[in-house]
C-alpha cells in the first residue's frame, strides 16, 4: 500500500477513536470557551479605550465651538474682550492650551485579538503649542495589578493555552501503544513508524488549526470585523499561517519528545517542562538580560533634567527678548486687549525655543536607550518561540511597538506644525479670527504600508519554520532507533 493511503487510513482511525471517546467534543468546547471569552475581553478593552477617545473628541469640540462663540461675540460687540488668558483671540493661550486638540490611534480591524502594548499606551495624545514633554510625558493610569496578571486575549490563549492543549493531545502518541503492547501488533504491517507518528500527528493538527481557525473567524464577525477588506484580509491571512506554524512548532516538540522513547509519564513532565522554560523561563531572561545590557534612565532623572532645562532657559530670556525687540521694533504693537502682557507672553514664547532643544536632547537619550532595548530583544526573541508569536500577533492586530513608535513620530511631526501655525501669530501679536479656527490644523494617523509589517512578520514566520524543522528532522532520526517491543 502507498505511503499516502497508510497515512489516511491512519488519520481516519485516529478520528473515529476520537469520537468514539468524545475527545473532539471536549476539545472544541475548551477552544470555544476560551476562544469566546477571549473576544468578549479584547473587544471590552476596545470599546472602553474608544469610549475615552470618543469623550476626549467630545470635550474638544464642546471647547472649541464655545470658543468661537466667544469670539464671535467680541468681534459683534455684544461681549467685552477679556484677559489674555481668557481672550479667544489671544494665539499663544489658544494654541498653548484652550484649543489644545487630540491626535489619536485608531484600533485596527483585528486588535481585540491582541491588546499588546495598548494598555502601556494612551489611544489618543493631546498636542497643544507647547514644548514636546508637555504631551510626551503624560500616560494613562492604568491598575497596576492588570499590568501585572496581563490581559485574557486571543493572543493569550494561542500563545499559551493552546500548547497545553497540544500537550495534553500528544504527550502519549507512541508511549501509550508502546506501555499497552499494540504498538508491537501495529508494526507487523508493513508500515514505518514515522507514517504512524506522522498519521496520529496530522489529525491533531487538523483538528486544533480548523477548530482555532473557524472560531477565530465567527468571533471576529460577531465582534463586527469588516472582513471585506484588503486589510483585514491580508491581517487574517497572517493570523491564520501564523496560527498554523505555532500549532506545527508544538506538535514537532511532542514528536520530538515521543521519539526520545520515554514513558508517558516521564513525556508530559518533560513537554510542561520545556513549556515552562519557553513561555516563562526565557522570556523573563530575556528581560533580564536586556535590562542588564541596556538599563533605561531614569524618568524621574529625566524630568529632573527637563525642568533644569526650562530654568536655564528661562534666565537666559530677557537677553533674547530684548535682542528680539531690538531686531523686530514693528513687532511691538499695542496688546490684543486691555489687560494683555505681550512682552510676558513673548518671553514665554522665546522660554519654551530656549528649552526645546535641550529637552529634546534629553528626551532623545532616553529614547534611543530604549530603541537599543528593543534591538536586543528584536535579536534574542528567537530563543523563545513564544515571544516570536506574541510580537507577531501584536503587529498582526496593530498593539505592537512599532505602531506606537509611529504615532510618536507622526505627533511629532504634527506639533511642528501646529507651533508654525501659531507661535508666528504671537511673536507678530496677530489676533485669532474666527477664519483661523477653521483652519486650525487636524491630526490623521497615516497607517503603516502592509508591506512593512509583512516584512516583520515573515521574519517572525522564519523564526519558527526554522525550529519545526530542526525538531521534525531530530524526530525522524531517533524514529529509526524507537523500541517497538518493551
């Protein structure tokens, strides 16, 4: 008999014994389980970080819209012009803090499946005039006691429930018939033992892969994924080939194990050991290490620099503001209204120039201490399966690093722009118009092209092809060697 029909009549033997036992009922009743909380836990983290964003967009609005009333109001006559810092006119205390406005991340079709880094990271960032650490220190409160324990997401339950599973369908898949004695009866028909191994493997795969896969999918439909889309489907593309790959790599270690011809007992103590070692033990030596090699400053150190920075600017100011008015005497105009202090508001102004580049020296330090971090842990995720599908979840549903790293740059980018819209105003002492506020700048988060992140995750799908390999290739030369007899 060909080699592809033992395989299949294998495969089907293992079936029926699996309905003939109800394995394959409670094997889909722990992944439906779990799989459905896991969705109802992501999608409640989105909704309540879309409900914050929601609110803060809500506040910007209400402000900006009572602003312009007042506005109105003063230039029809019908209100008097207030203080400075009152005044809806007044650039530097508009632009500074009262239409201060939200640059925000918005979630991807698939991040209820990984939370990632959203619970270290705020979806949203208020940019004001202001320096950069204004906005660039501020974080969401978050229990720390969550932080701690981790979120119960589908990340969570593919990365480390679903070996135990694996564990718990494989760890006896030679040792059982070996211990029983029908492994001698099985091997009087002309069929290697790798076809047998490779059989009993092959039905499992299926039924793990199609199970996780399907509820997968109606999770995401009943959450309300768009999967219409080019970038939903090309997201669940790699969340399936990755699913599969990480489902093969635990497979291959219970192969790999069984083949060493141990008994059962000793292979489920040798697989809950080496899941020990990938899923906890390596990663916290990982951090370890990486904290070692590459100790982040301290943030309290860091803030202490800043304010250092803003003090030393802020004796150096009167010299710059008199150069200033020196150089500039059509500059100095009467104030917007009565109460207004231009030359305090311009000193503020050449303050805040003084200490922005020191700070972002400062800032910058810091940041690339943690971009060496990130190297480090880019180059030794590879020891840990584990972390190498994490990584590639988070980046699969948009939770991932490099995400954040990118808004980080793009509100950068926007707070230049929104100072040139109004810094030039104050220094001018040119009042606000209603005209202005319909141009105030607006922040849109250009999404990454899909090709970058594929590059990392087909990294990330080399990072465990190479181990299933090397573990199927281990399992297939001490197959040869297995004890058919006891």
């Amino acid at each position: 008999m060909h080699t592809s029909l033992y395989l299949k009549e294998i495969f089907n033997f293992e079936r029926s014994l699996f309905r003939a036992d109800r394995l394959d009922f409670f094997v889909a009743l722990i992944l439906f389980a779990t799989v459905g909380y896991a969705f109802v836990n992501g999608q409640s983290w989105i909704d309540k970080q879309q409900q914050a964003v929601h609110a803060a967009q809500m506040e910007e609005s209400v402000r900006l819209q009572e602003l312009k009333d007042k506005l109105a109001g003063i230039d029809a006559g019908s209100l008097k012009p207030a203080k400075a810092y009152e005044n809806p006119a007044n650039a530097y205390w508009v632009g500074n803090r009262h239409a201060a406005t939200y640059a925000v991340l918005p979630p991807t079709a698939f991040a209820a499946t990984a939370i990632g880094q959203s619970d270290l990271n705020p979806p949203y960032i208020k940019v004001s005039s202001d320096n950069k650490e204004s906005f660039a220190l501020n974080e969401e409160i978050e229990n720390p006691g969550n932080l701690l324990i981790g979120n119960f997401d589908l990340a969570f339950v593919v990365v480390f429930l679903l070996p135990l599973l694996i564990i718990a369908l494989s760890y006896n898949l030679l040792s059982a018939e070996h211990e029983q004695g029908t492994l001698a009866i099985t091997m009087t028909n002309p069929v290697p033992l790798w076809v047998l191994i490779a059989g009993k493997l092959s039905f499992r795969v299926v039924l793990v892969f199609s199970l996780t896969a399907s509820m997968t999918v109606i999770g995401l439909l009943v959450i309300g994924t768009d999967l219409s889309t080019m970038d939903s489907l090309v997201r669940l593309g790699w969340w399936i080939v990755l699913l599969f790959a990480y489902i093969q790599f635990w497979f291959a270690l219970a192969a790999a194990v069984n083949a060493l011809a141990k008994s059962s007992a000793q292979n489920a103590l040798i697989l809950t050991g080496l899941w020990i070692v990938i899923l906890l033990v390596l990663p916290s030596f990982i951090s370890i290490a990486v904290n070692v090699a590459y100790p982040v400053p301290s943030r309290v150190a860091m803030v202490g620099l800043i304010r250092a920075a803003q003090t030393d600017a802020n004796k150096e100011s009167d010299a710059t503001v008199a150069r200033f008015e020196q150089e500039h005497p059509e500059m100095t105009a009467m104030p917007l209204a009565k109460g207004d202090d231009t030359a305090a508001i311009r000193k503020r102004v050449f303050v805040q120039q003084a200490a922005a580049s020191r700070i972002t020296q400062i800032m910058a330090r810091y940041d690339r201490q943690l971009a060496q971090q990130q190297r480090i842990v880019d180059s030794l995720r590879f020891l840990s399966p584990a972390i190498v599908m994490q990584e590639a979840l988070n980046a699969v549903a948009g939770t991932d690093n490099s995400r954040y790293q990118q808004l980080s740059l793009q509100v950068d980018a926007f707070h230049r722009v929104w100072q040139d819209f109004f810094l030039p105003k104050v220094l001018d002492n040119t009042p606000l118009t209603l005209a202005d506020y319909q141009n105030f700048p607006r922040f849109a988060y250009a999404e990454q092209a899909i090709s970058e992140t594929g590059m990392r995750l087909l990294g990330a799908l080399l990072g465990l092809v190479v181990p299933i390999a090397v573990l199927y290739l281990f399992s297939l030369r001490r197959i040869r060697d297995y004890p058919v007899t006891a």
